[in-house]
C-alpha cells in the first residue's frame, strides 16, 4: 500500500504503560507519525515489564511499534515549553496521567488550546476525569474488577481469576483511537451539528471495561439476574466450552446453535441427544449442560486433537486449538494473512535475534499492513523531532530533554 490511511496525522503521546501507548500504536500502524514523550533516564516504565533480558522489553517494543521516541522533562520551562511547540503542531494529544496532573504541569486543556484550538486531546484514566472516584489511581486489574468483568472470570467455587492480559487497558486504547477519530472527523467535516469538546475526550478504564459487559446490569434489572462465574462455559449458551482430547491437546468447540447442535451430537455418535425435544433450544441445553459436557469430552478423549477438529469441520461446527504462542507461530492462517512479523532485536546477547510480533489489524487488501519498525530506543529520535521540527538548538534539546540535569 503506497499511502497508509492516517498519513499526514500527527500525534503527540505522552502517555506510558499500557492504555494511551494502545491508543497511540494503533494510529501509528495506519500511518499517523507518532511522537511518543519519555521520562529522561528510566522512560516507560513498561520497557522492564517482562525483562528478561537486555534492556527493553519485547512488550515495549510491541506496543510501541512504528512510533518515534523523545525524551523530555515535562516537570522543567524547557521541556513544558517543548511539549507546548510540539502540539502547537500535532493533531491529536494523548495522555493518561492521574487526572489533574496536566494541569499541574502546565499543560492541560486550556494550555494546549492556546496554542493549538485545532488539536483533539483523548485523555485516558482510571475512572474518568469527573466524578467522585476521578482522582484515586488505579490500574487496569483495578477497571476489570470495578467493570464487571473479573466477577465472570474462573471457576464458580474459586477465587475471580484475570484474562491473563492487561486486557482493560487495550479496550481503553482501542476507545482512545476512535476517539481520536471522531475529534478528527468532527474537526475535519463541514456540517452545521454542534461541535464535540476536542479538548476532552474522556475514556476511563472501568467504564471501558463495563462497555464490554454486554447485558450484565440491564439483565439484572430486567429479570433479577446476578450472572456467576462458570468457568469456560458462556452463562445461558450450551454445549460450549474447552474439551481434552487423546492426545492432551485441547479444543474449544461452540456447537450452541440450534441447527449446528444436531450435526454435532451426530459426529459425536450421541443422535439421542440430538434429538432429544428437552435440547432444542439453548435454554434446555443449558439446564443440561452438564450431562452435554460429559458426553462430548467422552469423545474428544477417544481421538488425538487433529482428528477431533476434522471431523468437527467437515461437519460444520465451529472449532479450534487452544493456542500457546508456539502454535501461533506455527497455524498458516496466522502466517498467510502475515500477522506474525519478524525483526530483528536485542534481546541481551551477542547478536540481535529473530523476533515475531504481531501483525496489524485491520487486514487491507489480503494481508496485514507491514510493521515499520518495532518500539524505539528511548529517545532515539529526540534530536531529530526538537531540531527538525521545531528548530532547537542543541543547547535546548539537551536542557529539554533532561540531559542537562
């Protein structure tokens, strides 16, 4: 593709951990130069998160990807002063600090709309930027519990569990970059509606999370439901859950539809239960779910795991692996759409060794848009961006950058 779709779109991050740098790659990965603003001397805190060896994390690296790195001392007149001259040139600021610490700085709403009415400021937080909760900190673990979503998560006679990912953070970032969008759109189009108020775009993790939650609360209210944890099931949805086959590879099968569920009693030899009139709908297989789960896991422990998945599609009943990283690396869908794309990286050795990260999503054309580079060294481009774009002198890019302190 010669021309990426936000080509031309400027962003200044100023964000760290997870939620805004979400936000920020997924502008880069369709063209939007990105200039992500990094603490002097330690940067994102996430470069050691999963260290195990060198100095950068394989996780920066990947949440960083086709973004450029500065390191700036925000705290300091030089470096406040930066961050102003590069939004005075931005189209999009974003930002997850604790609420109010911009203003501290500096650098809130009003600052940045003095110098630049135009720009779109997404600003992410832990519980948004009102409210009673508004200035309390709190991280993504936090969100997940407030939203609703670890009380589904695990087995219903233990503990909630966690997804295994900072999974609020990423849907945080994903409403961060259509955020953008929208200001974008909204600056961009000539119409006569109201305009939105660019300067807050206001996304909080836990609510993020609660968008999530499908009919949790209306199903509540409704009915007096209080949906409990079932463990790899989905609440009222039968027979579908994960399943040991032979040779102790895993399969999720969904075979909850009402017409996929007679086709996958038949593979499994169980037409008794297909036609069972009690097992027609959801709501019965459900009640049943139990004695359903019993006799299909008789069954996938009769054949290896490939063997289990042929005959479920040739059937037509949607299935597949539990995947370990191993396996994504290996699967040709993966590999034929390019979601896995190599680079090479210091990982602390001798050489830099071959690494997979992941492809770009949304697929253009067939195929993922090629990742342009993996996370930066911190402050890689610092000298680049302050001297090329707004002109500095070396003796102000050093004091800016916090080389002087």
């Amino acid at each position: 593709m010669s021309q990426l779709p936000l080509s031309g779109v400027r962003v200044l991050e100023l964000g760290n951990y997870i939620a805004a740098p979400t936000a920020g790659r997924l502008l880069a990965d369709f063209g939007a130069e990105v200039i992500k603003v990094e603490r002097p001397g330690t940067g994102d805190e996430i470069r050691n998160w999963r260290l195990y060896a060198g100095d950068t994390s394989m996780l920066y690296r990947t949440l960083n990807r086709n973004k450029r790195s500065i390191t700036l001392d925000m705290r300091s007149a030089v470096g406040k002063q930066a961050v102003l001259d590069l939004a005075a040139r931005s189209d999009v600021v974003l930002e997850n600090f604790r609420p109010g610490t911009l203003e501290k700085w500096g650098l809130g709403p009003a600052e940045l709309d003095a110098v630049n009415p135009d720009v779109v400021l997404v600003r992410i937080s832990a519980f948004g930027q009102t409210g009673p909760l508004s200035s309390r900190p709190g991280f993504a673990a936090v969100a997940e519990a407030m939203g609703g979503l670890r009380a589904l998560v695990g087995e219903a006679d233990r503990p909630p569990s966690r997804t295994g990912v900072s999974i609020g953070d990423s849907i945080a970032g994903l409403y961060g970059a259509f955020s953008a969008m929208m200001g974008l759109y909204q600056r961009e189009s000539r119409t006569d509606r109201p305009a939105l108020d660019r300067r807050c775009m206001d996304v909080a993790l836990n609510e993020a999370v609660f968008s999530m939650m499908e009919s949790l609360v209306p199903d509540h209210l409704a009915y007096g439901v209080e949906r409990r944890r079932v463990g790899g099931r989905m609440e009222g949805i039968a027979p579908s859950n994960a399943y040991v086959c032979a040779d102790g590879g895993s399969v999720v099968i969904a075979g909850n539809g009402d017409s996929i569920y007679g086709r996958f009693m038949t593979v499994i030899g169980r037409a008794d239960l297909g036609g069972d009139p009690e097992l027609a709908s959801n709501a019965g297989r459900w009640a049943r779910r139990d004695e359903l789960d019993g006799a299909i896991e008789t069954w996938t422990r009769s054949l290896p795991r490939d063997e289990v998945l042929a005959k479920l599609e040739e059937a037509g009943v949607p299935a597949g692996p539990i995947h370990s990283a191993a396996d994504i690396v290996a699967d040709e869908q993966f590999r034929a759409r390019d979601m896995v794309q190599y680079f090479d990286v210091d990982t602390g050795g001798d050489e830099p060794a071959r690494v997979g990260f992941p492809g770009i999503v949304p697929v253009l054309d067939g195929r993922s848009v090629p990742v342009r580079s993996v996370g930066p060294d911190l402050g890689a481009d610092t000298a680049d961006v302050l001297g090329g774009l707004l002109g500095y002198t070396p003796d102000t890019i050093r004091a800016a950058s916090g080389e002087d302190a």
